[in-house]
C-alpha cells in the first residue's frame, strides 16, 4: 500500500526535527535560561521572515486547486500578518523596543536565505511545490508548540509564546493543511512527489537554522 505524502514527508525529517527539539534555544525556552538577547533576535528576524511567508502563502491562494483552498490559504495570509504586528508588537513591547525600530534591523543571512528559496519556489514550482516549502512552517511549529506546551516554562514570556503554537485554534489548522496535502498526494507522480519530499526537507532544514542564527546571534560578517 502506498504511503501518504504526509507519511513520506515526515520521515524524510526525522533526523533534521529530532535536531531541532534536541536544539539548545528550545531547551532554553522550557526551562527559562534562554537568554533574551537570543529571543529578541529570534522575534526581529520572525518579523522578518512572516511578512514574505504571507507573500508566499498569498501565491499558494492563487495556485491553490479549489475555492475553499483559495480562501484558507487568503486566510492563513492575512494571519500571518497579524501574528507579526500582534504577538510580535507584544514581545518587542516587553523588551523596551519597538515594531518601526526592528523592522529597521537587517534582514540577516538566514533569515534572507530562507526566504528567497521560499519565494522562489512558491513562484516558480508548482502549487504541490509551493506547498511543500511552505508546510514545514506550519507542521514543524505545531509539533514543537505541542511538545513545549507539555513542559511549559517558568518564563511568562516564553510561556506565551509556546502556547501559541501549542493551542488548538493553531492546530486545527495545520490539520487542515495537512488534509489537503495527502488529497494533493494521491493525484502527484513519483517525480512530482520527489519535488515535494525535496523542497519540504530543504525548508524544514531552514528551520533549524533559524533557531540556531537566533542561538548564536548571527549577524552578517562584513
């Protein structure tokens, strides 16, 4: 019997998640010891990131095969905009900053990476493509709000921050997503299904890297 997409995609990142909860941000984030400077560079460079995810969910709505998928992915758009000028807004507030100064603060390097492959395949893939880069940022982040929001944090910050990932309103939509993508599965070719595998693993791997830049203060070098 052939396995769903979903099935196929999340055991080709096995290894790359199992890294990213075995990740020292994460761990600092359940028990408190995540330094706020490394925080802070996470939600300036999120800010960042979520405003081209929402142009890249924006081009997955006009790909996307039905009605009722056109309006979700117009949806998860206008979210992703919210969730940046809203939950951001409430960190940066706490750390005695402002949205207008961070999104003065550089695009940094894999920040820009992640973004430009993101758009570049979401423009130039098809709509199976497209969600392929794009999945790994919903799924990955409701699996790592719902493996955090067993543990919790002592940080109140922190504990904000894994709870919206952790909630269920969060969940129920990747659930959605997922559904979608083992309908698209069943219709794809092998080859086809091979740019998917391909494209949603590239991008899980950014995911990593996003975490650890934020962990090591990255900043461009010259």
């Amino acid at each position: 019997m052939t396995r769903s997409l979903t099935e196929e995609l999340w055991t080709a990142i096995e290894p790359i998640y199992a890294e990213i909860l075995a990740h020292p941000f994460l761990g600092g984030l359940t028990d408190g010891t995540l330094p706020r400077a490394a925080f802070r560079h996470f939600v300036v460079q999120d800010s960042h990131y979520l405003r081209d995810y929402a142009r890249a969910l924006a081009v997955c709505a006009a790909k996307a095969p039905g009605e009722e998928d056109v309006r979700a992915f117009a949806d998860d758009a206008v979210g992703a905009l919210a969730a940046e000028q809203g939950m951001h807004a409430a960190f940066l507030t706490a750390f005695g900053d402002s949205a207008e100064r961070a999104a003065a603060e550089p695009v940094l390097p894999t920040t820009r990476a992640y973004t430009s492959y993101l758009l570049a395949t979401v423009y130039g893939g098809s709509f199976a493509e497209a969600l392929g880069a794009v999945l790994p940022c919903y799924w990955i982040y409701a699996r790592v709000g719902e493996a955090l929001l067993a543990q919790g944090s002592p940080d109140p910050l922190y504990a904000q921050w894994i709870a919206t990932y952790g909630d269920e309103a969060f969940q129920s939509v990747v659930r959605r997503v997922l559904a979608l993508t083992d309908r698209l599965g069943a219709e794809l070719s092998p080859a086809e299904r091979r740019k998917v595998v391909e494209h949603f693993t590239t991008t899980s791997r950014y995911e990593w890297m996003f975490w650890d830049a934020a962990w090591r203060g990255e900043c461009w070098p010259v």
